[in-house]
C-alpha cells in the first residue's frame, strides 16, 4: 500500500523502504535533493548545491593535471 500521507512517507524512508530524489538544473547551477536513510533508525534530509562556474574550474583543472 502506498502511503498517503508525510508521516507515512517518512515512516518509509525511516524503515528504509523508500527514498526520494531529484535534480534541479539552474542557469547557474545544479540543486541535489534528496531524502533517504542511513542506515539507522533515522532519515534525513540533504541539499546540495553545485555553482557551474566553479565546477567547470575544477573538472579544467582536473583535465590539466592528466
């Protein structure tokens, strides 16, 4: 049975039956959001941000160093 309601969900995600993700493509960037569990009896809740400018920089220099 699916859940219905966000207690439900997160009993879900508690239990380690179920995690939610998605991406966000920006003009400037990239958001990561996710909700899962780690291994515990607890979920949490993450928000990653990454700018394009800076990524690009670094996968540059990356390319230089090979």
């Amino acid at each position: 049975m699916e859940p219905k309601d966000d207690n439900s969900k997160m009993s879900e995600v508690i239990f380690n039956r179920c995690k939610y993700y998605t991406i966000y493509e920006l003009e400037n960037g990239t958001i990561d959001l996710s909700i899962g569990n780690n291994g515990t009896s607890t979920g949490f809740v993450k928000l990653s941000y990454f700018d394009k400018k800076n990524t690009e920089i670094i996968k540059q220099k990356a390319i230089d160093d090979l």
